[in-house]
C-alpha cells in the first residue's frame, strides 16, 4: 500500500502519541505527526473506519512541535513525545483521559481537577538497562531498547534521568562495555537515599522519603519513579479521603506502604494488603522503623475472591485506596461495596481498566466525584489517573452502562 496523502490537517493527538486527522469521514492516525500540522502522509493501513499512515512531509510546522532535546531520541524507545510542546503534551494526555471518562462513564456529578505536574526533566529514579554485544555490529551496547527494535540504543546520558543516575551511567560504562557478552544482561538501577542501587548482588536495602517517613524497598521491587509526583499524589490522596482519627482505612495493593504509612498517621487503624510478599515484610518493616503501630499488612491474591479472606471477613472500613498495575482490580471491584467504605480513591495508569472498574464500583452505588490526571512520565504517552467514589446516600441498583463504544474513535 503506497498510497499519498495530501495536505492534512493535524487536529488532535492519540493516547499511543500519533496526530489525528479526518480523511473522508474517517479518523486518520499518522506517527510523528503532531496538532497544528498541516502534512502530506502515506497511507499504511485501512479500516472501515479509521487507517493509519506515516508522515511523508511537514507542509507547516504546529506552533507546538519542538526540537527533541535527546540525541538518542529518534532510535530510543524511552520517550515517545520530545517533538511536542510540554505544555501541548499536559494538555493532549487530560483532553484524551477526560474524553475517555466522558464517553463511558456519568462524570454530572464529578470535578475535573487540574493535572499534577513537577519537573519535565530529570525526574526518573529508577530505570532498566541492558547489556550486550550488538548481534550486526558486533560491538557492545549498553542502555534501553530502540523504539520498533530489539536492538539496543547506547546511552551515555538520559536527560530524563536523576543526576546520581547519570553520574552512575558515566562511571561504569567503561568497565561494563568491557564485559559485555553476546548473551544480554540486565540491570535495574534506582537512586535512592543511600546511593545508586541495582550494580551488585547482596546490597542492603535502599529506602526513600516521603511525608517525614524513610521506606525501605527491595532494589527490584516497585517504586513510583517520579518523587515529586508522587509526594504530590499522596498528599491529594489523603485531601481527598479526609481522614479522620477514627477512621479505619484499607490499602489495596498497597506495595511498601507507601499510601499505608501516611494513612495510618492520621487513621485510627490501617491494612495494607499487597500480593507479593516481599513488599509485604518490607511494608511490615517501615511501619516499625518509623514507629508506627496503628497499622497491619497482609499478604494476599488481590485478582481472586477475596470474602473469605481475614481482612475481608466480617469488616468494615470508612476509606479505601486502590492503586493496581495496569490490569486493574476488576475481581476486587465487584466485592467492595460489600466493605461499606463512604469514599474510595483509586490510582490507576490505565484508563482502560480503570473505566472497567469504575462501572463495576457504580453499580454498587458509588459516584464519581472527582478525577485528575498526573503526568508522572513527563515526554511519554504514559501517565496516572486519580479517582475519587463517594457512596450514594440513597442506592438503587443500578442500570447496565450505556454502550458508547462507538464514540471511542471519535476526537
């Protein structure tokens, strides 16, 4: 297919980065191109009612497109969006995660609050690398994957890493380029309050800071990589649930205790519930460090039924917080109304799921009061999404969703 598309304009932004475009009464996604554009293109796929094409030529750039500030940025597949303005970018990512609410969910009654946002640049604390000899090149390579290839990009510096980082990258390139091998190795590395982690087998365990706390974590082990944000995304979190000092409140997924601890200082009780049990001891272990007691962890299959669980059973909790990966809690969903909890927070970085859930907690007689979008991966695609459910006074069984499956193509 070597279709020319002439002179389109660029008149909005997909969640996956491409520009839209309408060609013929369809939606047309084309990579690179971004709002304000005017391009030709080569059409490189067809639907009944949308294709896709790659940008042939920039008739007139958008005010929005940038130069990319990374070198490494036209192979890397770390970022997705350095052509972009950072504030086209904020605007795009709470435009399409808004729009998504709109189209499936009732949003009447709910506030659409401003993005959380910090630093665009040097924000990432913790990240993957790979190590090996290049199979065409036959030379070692050391840093991240290329965007549409497996293939590794050689990175001395990241502008979107932390300073101790990159001050680490630089120091042990040499000697890790010197012992590549064919086969990859792969390293995780994460600034924390000691130092760089990640380079050697045995090391203690690292821990960061947030409200006044020190938590320890595995080096493998989940963090959020943004510090900024996420003290920002605590804080909203505990605005929004409004503790009281008699609340009892129940973290799900809730990892080091990272949303647990500063719950637990303003609740009367707190549990936390995480499915790997390595954050579990870890979570145990940052409560007593930091002389908390008010607080209980347990360990458990957050995607199985959970009523006959010790924390279920039986138990009523004022406050919930969700933040699961990115399958998002669908199982869990059902159940919780069950729990009586007057508000819940959920975090979520997939707004597919997240909308799934959210129809599910509806259905049980929660509404949508709140919503906000956080850029916690500033020049990606990818971001985080806060909720807040508040519990009908008056619940009725609630009517299916309306299907508006349709609109989902719709910009």
């Amino acid at each position: 297919m070597n279709i020319q598309l002439e002179n389109l304009e660029i008149i909005g932004l997909s969640h996956d980065g491409r520009g839209v475009a309408q060609l013929d009464g369809k939606t047309c996604f084309i990579a690179d191109a971004i709002p304000g554009d005017r391009v030709d293109a080569t059409l490189t796929h067809q639907e009944r009612n949308f294709c896709e094409a790659k940008l042939h030529k920039i008739l007139s750039p958008s005010p929005d497109r940038r130069e990319p500030f990374c070198p490494h940025y036209e192979q890397c597949g770390g970022c997705q969006l350095q052509h972009l303005s950072i504030e086209a970018q904020r605007h795009w990512k709470a435009q399409n995660f808004f729009t998504q609410l709109s189209q499936q969910l009732n949003l009447d009654a709910c506030e659409c609050l401003p993005m959380l946002t910090a630093n665009d640049r040097a924000y990432r604390r913790r990240a993957r690398f790979a190590l090996e000899i290049d199979k065409k090149e036959k030379q070692p390579r050391f840093g991240f994957r290329q965007e549409h290839d497996n293939r590794l990009v050689d990175i001395d510096h990241c502008p979107i890493l932390v300073d101790a980082l990159n001050t680490t990258l630089t120091q042990i390139r040499p000697k890790l380029l010197a012992n590549a091998a064919r086969k990859t190795r792969e390293f995780t590395l994460v600034a924390a309050n000691e130092g760089v982690f990640g380079l050697e087998a045995g090391e203690p365990s690292p821990s960061y800071s947030l409200s006044g706390l020190q938590l320890f974590f595995p080096t493998n082990g989940f963090i959020q990589v943004n510090a900024e944000l996420n003290q920002q995304m605590v804080n909203q979190a505990l605005d929004w649930l409004d503790i009281h000092p008699t609340h009892r409140v129940l973290d799900l997924f809730c990892g080091v205790g990272n949303f647990t601890l500063p719950l637990a200082q303003r609740a009367q009780n707190t549990v936390g519930v995480e499915g790997l049990s390595e954050l579990v001891a870890a979570a145990q272990r940052n409560a007593e460090h930091n002389g908390i007691e008010n607080c209980e962890f347990y360990s458990a299959d957050l995607f199985a039924e959970c009523q006959a669980m010790p924390w279920f059973r039986g138990q009523v909790y004022d406050r919930i917080l969700l933040d699961p990966g990115r399958l998002g809690a669908h199982t869990l969903s059902t159940q919780l109304g069950q729990l009586q909890a007057q508000k819940i927070v959920y975090l979520s970085c997939n707004t597919a799921t997240l909308i799934r859930d959210l129809k599910t907690l509806q259905a049980q007689g929660y509404q949508l009061k709140k919503a906000c979008f956080i850029d916690m991966f500033a020049h990606t695609t990818h971001g985080e999404a806060m909720v807040l459910l508040e519990k009908n006074k008056k619940h009725r069984s609630a009517k299916p969703p309306q299907d508006r499956t349709k609109r989902l193509f719709r910009f």
